[in-house]
C-alpha cells in the first residue's frame, strides 16, 4: 500500500489528478457544513438519533442532511435521475439506440440525467422538509411560503454543485466522483460516532459492542473476499503469420468478476427505497382522501422493518443483474474475441460463445448478488437480536466504503501500470 502511495505521487499528472481530488473533496466538505439560516441544529441531531430513515437519506447527502446545509439533498436526486435514464435506455428503442453512439450518446445521455435532477432535487427536498417539519421535533419555526421557495431553490442549486462536484472529480481526478462524495460524507461522520460511543459506552454493552465489532471485520473480509472473485475463462489465439516469422497459438483468459457492479446495486437499492417515502410526503396533506390514504399507507408500509428488509435485499439482486447488463454484453465480448481471431477452446465463435458468456455471466452474478443482499440486509437481521442504535446505518456505511475504497485503489493501480507500459 505504502509503495502504491509513493509511486502515484512520483508521476505529476498522477500527483495533480490526486490534489485535484481532494481539494474538490474539501469544497464539498465546506458546502456541507454551510447550514441554511433558521435551523434548529439541536432539534435536528435529536430527531436524527430516533429516526433510521434519515440515516439513510443523510448517507446519500454525504452528511449535509445532518448539518441541513445548503446541499441538503446531496446527490439523492442525480442518483435517481441516472436510474430513470437507465430504465428508459431499456424500455425505450431511440434512447437505446442513442446510448450506442460512443461519446456523442454518453454526453447526451449525462445531459439528460442532469436536466432530470433538476425537477427531482426540487421535489424531494420539499419532501424531505415537509417530512422534517411533520415530526415532534421543530427544526424550522415560521415557515412561510416565500421562505419555503427560496430555500428550495439555495437546495437544488446546491445539489447541482454537488453534482458538478462529482463530475469534476470523475474528469480530472482519481476515481467515481458520485461514489467518492458518499464515502467521504460516510467517512466524515466517524470521529463524531466513535466520541459519542465512548462518552456512552457502559458496561453492560460491551458483549454488543464486541459483536458488532466482529461483524464489521467479517463484513470487510467478506466484502473484500467477494469483489476481488473473478472467473477466468481461457481464451486461445491461434497461429499467426508476421512478416517472415509464423508465430504460434496464444493462450489468456478473459476474467469476470463475481461482483462486476461493485457498490452501484447498494446505492440505486437505498436511493429507490428512498423515494416512496419522499414522495408520499409530498401528497401526504392532499386534499383528496384516497390520495392522503395512500401516502399513510406507503409510510406505514415502508415503516415496517421486514417488509423493507424484503424490498432492500430484492432490489439489490435485481440492479446486481441489471448493472451488470450494462456494462457486460456477451455480443460484443464475442464479436470482439471473433475479430482478433481469439476463441473459448470446446466453444464455436458466434451464438455458442454469446451463449456460454451469458450462462457464465448470470451464474456468477447469481452468487455474488445475493451475497450483496446478505451483507446488505445482515444489519437489519442483527439489530432484531441485540438493539444498538445506529447498529444498521454502520453495516450499510461499512459495505459502501470498503467497495469504493476498492474500486478506487483499482484505478489508481490501473493508472500506474499505465504509466509503467508509457516507460516501456
């Protein structure tokens, strides 16, 4: 680790590339803790401390919801907004046929996703306020029309320099901006987390406190253990002529990974379980009885901790399959291996390769969805045991950071055997 460190800051553009980094990092940790006049703080950490639900929305916020700052909704709305666009890439021909346009289609498709977070951060930050000023605790006294508007307007606009913020960091710097944001925010709050579980820590807790500490290591090894699990498939190149010389058969592999989504179906899963409540906040005051009764309804529904716990473990097997759609077509792996001559020894080039790439693919992610639902839902399984508040906020956090720290530290290896092959 230490050598990886010291040769990514031998390079300038890589030492740049990290700098660049962290110091947009350090813009957003300000922008989160820039709160919006006339809040409560006191009220706001109480209420916090009982309510789950806000632990994860404050999650996706990267700690602004905590702090109610100025980027309040954080990167919530864009989250959504790309799993829309994603959705209407499937259902829709024209928005398919726009994705396979190379760069021109991703631009296009990242302006869409921007256009759509602006109506969505406008509607749930209004949720979320309507959410926060219906509980017990007042965070915000005199709440009139016209403060209402202005501070959904300071909100959406800080959502989109949180975005901007990401994009940025995905650009010019090292690693997914969106995820990075996140993990920092998580990150952030464990100095807070670790004083207040000194400053209450009892004697009679420790045999918890010990049990939740070995479910994290365990958590870490396993999610560490999972990620870096890849299939190898052989893949032979047969015999080539080069000017004079014949150059005989080439045998590689072609690996899988058995998680090729990384923390992505973590965050569409919390960010989509979000939004129901959110929403239903939205018409939760509704002058029509049916539509006030279905909001009561999806609040009480998704109140319930084993209904939620189904949802969060089917929905992260489903964007496991989903995501990993995306980004790995069977088609073009084999109509690339066809055209640099290269072949699965036993599997003809064309639909036999199409096929056996398919079934590969979905075994493998098979196995390494559910295990991401496990882990996912393992919290929520043990807090019915052994009540620690916080106790499921801590596993989603945890599952979260260990994947971004390794996708991260993957591209930064990435990106020095790249400058290994420019010495070369």
């Amino acid at each position: 680790m230490w050598s990886i460190f010291t040769q990514l800051f031998k390079h300038k553009d890589l030492r740049n590339k990290v700098i660049w980094t962290l110091a947009l990092l350090l813009v957003f940790r300000l922008i989160s803790l820039i709160p919006i006049p006339g809040v409560n703080l006191d009220q706001l950490s109480q209420l916090f401390a009982q309510n789950q639900f806000l632990g994860l929305v404050d999650i996706f916020s990267g700690g602004s919801l905590g702090n109610f700052s100025i980027a309040l909704m954080g990167v919530a709305p864009y989250i959504n907004a790309s799993i829309i666009i994603q959705l209407m890439t499937m259902a829709l021909p024209s928005m398919e046929a726009l994705s396979k346009e190379g760069d021109y289609g991703r631009r296009k498709m990242n302006q869409y996703t921007r256009y759509l977070t602006v109506p969505l951060a406008f509607m749930q930050s209004y949720g979320m306020i309507s959410i926060l000023q219906r509980s017990e605790f007042k965070i915000l006294d005199d709440l009139s029309i016209a403060r209402l508007l202005v501070i959904l307007l300071i909100v959406t606009a800080g959502t989109m320099l949180v975005m901007w913020i990401g994009e940025l960091i995905s650009e010019f710097g090292i690693g997914n901006g969106i995820s990075l944001i996140i993990f920092v925010g998580i990150v952030a709050q464990l100095p807070e987390i670790l004083t207040t579980a000194v400053a209450t820590f009892e004697i009679g807790q420790f045999t918890k406190m010990l049990v939740f500490a070995l479910l994290a290591l365990a958590t870490i090894y396993f999610v560490v253990y999972v990620t870096e699990g890849q299939r190898n498939i052989p893949v032979s190149y047969a015999g080539r002529a080069r000017g004079n010389r014949l150059m005989g058969t080439t045998t590689t592999h072609l690996p899988l990974k058995v998680n090729q989504a990384g923390v992505i179906p973590i965050i569409f899963a919390l960010s989509l379980l979000v939004f129901p409540r959110l929403l239903a906040s939205l018409v939760a005051g509704a002058r029509s009885a049916w539509l006030a009764d279905a909001a009561a309804f999806t609040t009480t529904l998704f109140d319930n901790q084993v209904f939620y716990a189904i949802a969060y473990f089917l929905l992260v097997v489903f964007f496991t399959y989903f995501y990993t759609w995306v980004i790995f077509k069977p088609s073009n792996v084999a109509e690339n291996l066809q055209k640099s001559g290269g072949f699965i020894p036993g599997i003809r080039p064309g639909k036999q390769t199409i096929d056996f790439l398919s079934f590969v693919s979905n075994r493998i992610t098979l196995a390494g969805s559910i295990f991401l639902a496990l882990i996912a839902i393992l919290p929520l399984l043990v807090q019915a045991f052994i009540k620690m508040p916080g106790l499921t906020l801590g596993g989603t956090s945890l599952l979260i950071v260990v994947s971004v720290a390794l996708e991260t530290m993957r591209q930064v290896r990435a990106q020095l055997i790249m400058k290994k092959y420019e010495n070369l």
